[in-house]
C-alpha cells in the first residue's frame, strides 16, 4: 500500500518542503523534509528518509539538527502487519 502524494503534501506540505529523488548507488529512496515552519526550523534543519524501493517501508530515519547535531535511526528486521 502507498500513500498518495497529494495526502503526504497536504499534511506535511504545510510545515515541510518536500523532495523525493532516486539514488543511483543506493536501494532506498531517499526524501527529504525542509522545514518551513519557525518552530520546527528553531530545533530542525533537515529531515532525511530511506525508502526501501522494494517494500516502500522505512530503512532509515536522519534528523539534522540546529548547531550541526545529527541523529540516525536505522530499521532492520522489519514485518508488515498482516491485514
């Protein structure tokens, strides 16, 4: 199941620029969150995520933070919920 982009930019579109690109030597997707607004960018600069190509799950998570700080959460070993 995937979300449809314009339910992703309606919700986070009002606080985040939005990129999504495909990286050649990676097999992630890879989206990046802008914020755009103040309170989030007086914490936040960058929010980066790993998109599995295959499952479109989360690999992993890249926060970037005010003052150059940054934290990553990787993801392994991951099963969908059955329906």
């Amino acid at each position: 199941m995937t979300i449809p982009a314009d339910i992703v930019q309606s919700h986070f579109g009002k606080h985040f620029k939005i990129e999504a690109m495909n990286v050649a030597d990676r097999p992630e997707y890879l989206v990046t969150l802008n914020p755009t607004r103040k309170q989030i960018r007086e914490s936040l600069t960058l929010l980066e995520l790993w998109i599995n190509r295959d499952t479109l799950l989360l690999d992993a998570m890249q926060m970037h933070f005010v003052g150059g700080e940054t934290k990553k959460m990787e993801f392994s070993q991951i099963a969908m919920n059955p329906p």
